[in-house]
C-alpha cells in the first residue's frame, strides 16, 4: 500500500477511535444533544449523591461543575454545619442549594428572580426529596408536593425576587434554561427579558420576610457589588454572616458602574477579609471571612 494512503487511514481510523470514545462518555453522562431530558447523578461529596434533570446543554453545563467550582462547592460545605443559615443568591437550578441542605441539614433560603430557572430548581427539589415554601402575607405556602426522605432536614425557603441595593421593578435580561445565566444588564447578548422586582437584604430582613443569614454565596453576574450594598446593615452588625463566598464577574462590573476595586474596599470597609481567591476563566471564586 502506498505510504501516504497508509498514513491517511492510519489517521483516519484513530479521529474515528477519539470520536467513539467521545460519544460513549459523552452518552454515560447524559450531555449528548439527543438525549435529553437526562437525569444527571452527582457525587460531589462520595456516597451522598444530588439528583438533577437537564433537558439541555445549557442546564447541563450549570450542572456539571468545573474542577474549580467543585471545589467551591466542597468549600462552601465543609464550612456549613446544621444551625447554619445559608442565603443562596442566584440559586439558579438549585446546586448549590440542594447539596447545603442535603449534606448540612441547614435552613436553606434560595433568591432566584427567573421565573422558567426557578421551575427547574422546584423540580430539582422534588427529585431529591426536599420540600419547599414561599412566604406570603406571611404565611408559608408549599412550592412543590415532596415530602423531606429525612425529618432532619428543614423546607426550603424559596425567595422570587432579585437581589440589590434598593427596593424596585427591573429588567431582567434571560433566556431562560435556554441561554447563559441571566443578568440586570445585557451582558451575554440574551434575547428576551422580563420584569421583576428588586429588594435590598437589609430591608427584607427587617421586616422579617427571611431570617439572618450566617453564611452567604452570590453569583449575580455583575450585580455583586449591588447585592452587598443592600446588606450593609447586616454586615456591619454583630450578626453579620461569619463567610461569604462569592463568584466576581469582573468583566461585568462597569455595566453595573461598579469596579473591582470598589467590591474590595467595600469588604474591607465591612471588616471582611479574602482567604481565597481562584480564577474560572474571566471569573474568579472568593471567600471572605468576618474579622472579629
């Protein structure tokens, strides 16, 4: 056989090895287009496994962690014990969430503002057993039909509106469970938005519509420096949440007329200080611990 022929097929033969062996894991972990919906089983911490259905690629990628933000994660759980508060800002389809109140057994308060995100996480909920509520007039009214596996683990509250600086009616740029996470300002080029209601944390605490927190995560997208300055009372008190852990979007900020500089000085100005700091990308993950 000619030499250049040999080597094309031997070429050929071995994209076609790599390309077998893609689709067989791409298939055992349910992310091939024409399989969804998938249930996806996740074993961030071995032999607690969280459930999650994703009928897409974009759900997939929420939840199917980077190394580095599984790394987060595991954080973020080795610190939450069962008398924990834990405020889940941006709680998207519920990772972060459900494993806190699978794994922690802790009061879990969940903000999400995106009405289609927020009937994937209810249902997500549902896949692993956990109950959840609104608060109404101030009353609870369950959001979906599960009963707890354990009566260890509290019912989630789950808050459906934004969270900022101020108390008022926004725009929220989001293409659902169909497009990159949703953001307060166009900042992935989405293609729909809706209207949504924006209150501070300072506010909604004070009127008693959530508890304390005693820790904190926030993935906003941008509007992190927002979120902050509407718990500035809370930060400053003696009941200020002992860590926050938060995912920067440095890229985002001056669409939001905030900085990274101005986030840091603000946490330092709060008495907060950086024990880790990683890049994801144009992202970066951060953890502050109160300085008594």
């Amino acid at each position: 056989m000619n030499p250049a022929i040999k080597s094309a097929k031997k070429q050929i033969n071995m994209k076609t090895d790599i390309r077998n062996l893609y689709y067989r894991a791409a298939h055992r972990l349910g992310l091939r287009k024409d399989h969804f919906p998938q249930i996806i089983a996740l074993d961030v911490i071995p032999s607690r496994i969280c459930r999650f259905e994703v009928t897409n690629r974009y759900e997939a990628g929420r939840v199917k962690p980077a190394n580095i933000e599984k790394e987060f994660l595991t954080q973020l759980l080795a610190e939450l014990n069962s008398a924990d508060v834990f405020f889940d800002i941006g709680a998207g389809i519920g990772l972060f969430s459900i494993y806190a109140a699978t794994i922690a057994h802790c009061q879990v308060v969940s903000f999400e503002p995106d009405p289609e995100i927020r009937s994937r996480f209810l249902h997500n909920l549902t896949l692993n057993n956990l109950s959840a509520f609104e608060l109404r007039a101030g009353n609870r009214q369950p959001v979906n039909k599960s009963k707890p596996h354990s009566s260890q683990i509290p019912s989630l509250q789950i808050v459906p509106w934004g969270v900022s600086n101020m108390q008022s009616q926004a725009t929220l740029f989001s293409d659902g469970i169909r497009g990159n996470s949703p953001s307060l300002s166009q900042v992935h080029d989405l293609q729909h938005s809706i209207t949504i209601e924006l209150k501070s944390l300072d506010h909604a605490v004070a009127t008693a519509e959530i508890p304390i927190p005693s820790l904190v995560k926030i993935d906003v997208e941008g509007a992190e420096v927002l979120a902050l300055q509407g718990m500035a009372n809370l930060l400053s008190s003696e009941k200020a949440p002992r860590l926050i852990f938060i995912e920067l979007h440095p890229q985002f900020l001056p669409s939001f007329t905030t900085s990274t500089q101005e986030f840091y000085e603000f946490m330092a100005s709060h008495h907060y200080q950086e024990t880790l700091c990683t890049q994801r990308g144009a992202e970066s993950h951060h953890i502050f611990q109160r300085i008594q």
